[in-house]
C-alpha cells in the first residue's frame, strides 16, 4: 500500500464532511494526521466545526446544580410512587 501524500486544500475538503474534530480523526485518520502534522493546518481546516465532546461541559452554577438534583429527586420519588414503593 503506498502513503498518500495529503495537500492542505484536500485536508480542508475531508474535513468539510464533519462537524467535529473527533469525527474527522476517526473517519479519516490519514487526513487528520495529515493535517496535525503542520503547524496550523489543523486550526485553519476545522475552523467550521463545533464544540466537540473533546472540549469541556458546560458548567453550572449551584443553583442550577441544586435545581437539577430536586428535579432529578422528583422525578425518582414519582417512578418510585408509581412503582408502588415508598421513598425514604
């Protein structure tokens, strides 16, 4: 088999077909190794895509925590009622 030698513009039309740079790395590995392997290409070619799962979650603020977790209790106690238990 031989190395395919990537250009830059073919690394951007490879990268246009996702949305992320996790989906570009695993459905066209040879393309994104490629393109990490020059200072900036990278950068240049993904610069349409997304927050991807590689970036951190959104955080949230202790009320917004505190709502979660009622809603989250409440939802528990109502499956558990309909269930026929009792909650403690």
């Amino acid at each position: 088999m031989t190395k395919q030698t990537w250009t830059r513009e073919e690394c951007r039309a490879e990268a246009a077909k996702y949305n992320t740079r996790n989906l570009f790395r695993l459905n066209c590995n040879g393309g994104y190794q490629a393109a990490s392997s020059h200072p900036g290409w990278l950068d240049d070619i993904c610069s349409h895509m997304g927050l991807g799962s590689s970036r951190p979650a959104q955080v949230m603020t202790a009320s917004e925590n505190s709502q979660a977790l009622a809603a989250s209790r409440s939802e528990t106690q109502n499956l558990l009622f309909s269930m026929g238990r009792s909650v403690s």
